[in-house]
C-alpha cells in the first residue's frame, strides 16, 4: 500500500511544477508584452500622433529627436518661428524666422500672395 500512496502524491506534484512553469512562462510573457508597449508610447506616442500642439499663442510645430535626451523643436509664437535645441539640462535659442502671414490662413491664398508679391 505505501507504492500506492506514493504514487499518487507523485502526480500532483509532478502537475504543480507544471503548472508553476506555465505560470511564471505567461507572467514573463506579460511583462515583456508591456514593456514593450510602454516603450512605443514613449517613442511613437501623443506627441507623434499629433502634427502641433498649441497652448494659445505657442505652438510646438515640430519635435525631431536626435538622441534620447536630445531634440529640435521648431516652436511658433505670434508671427515667429523658433528653432530651439532642447536637451536633459538645458533649451538653446538656434534660430527665428518671421512669418507674415496668420496661421490660420488658407494655403491657397498664402501661395496667391507670395505669387503676386514675386511678379
């Protein structure tokens, strides 16, 4: 009788380590899951999905990162863009430009008036 009992305490335990390796097999499967996940929000996430985000007067037309703490942002306040390097510790001015026309004007009209300031 005792190779009966033996052997059925075997299978459950046999069974249990089993199934503690499927379980920590699917946990590590999560994990990584969403990690990645965290990691494509951080690089292709609200900010690349959007073209602009304007607060009022300033609007962030661009961003370009160049490392993973470094990037350009081309920023429009009133009638002027801003090229602005930014990086973990600290935001260079690099260059501006005026702009003449207002932002919300059509492209069409914008392209007419260049047209006809040219002839």
């Amino acid at each position: 009788m005792m190779t009966m009992s033996n052997a059925t305490f075997a299978s459950p335990q046999v069974s249990l380590g089993v199934a503690s390796l499927k379980m920590a097999g699917a946990l590590f499967f999560l994990l990584a899951f969403i990690l990645l996940l965290y990691y494509l929000l951080r690089r292709f996430g609200p900010k690349s999905i959007f073209k602009s985000q304007s607060h009022g007067e300033l609007e962030v037309i661009c961003s370009i990162p160049i490392n993973p703490k470094k990037s350009l942002l081309m920023v429009r306040f009133l009638n002027k863009k801003v090229l602005i390097g930014v990086s973990e510790n600290s935001m260079t001015f690099l260059s501006e430009v005026e702009v003449d026309h207002d932002k919300d004007e059509d492209f069409g009209k914008v392209l007419e008036q260049e047209k006809n300031s040219c002839s």
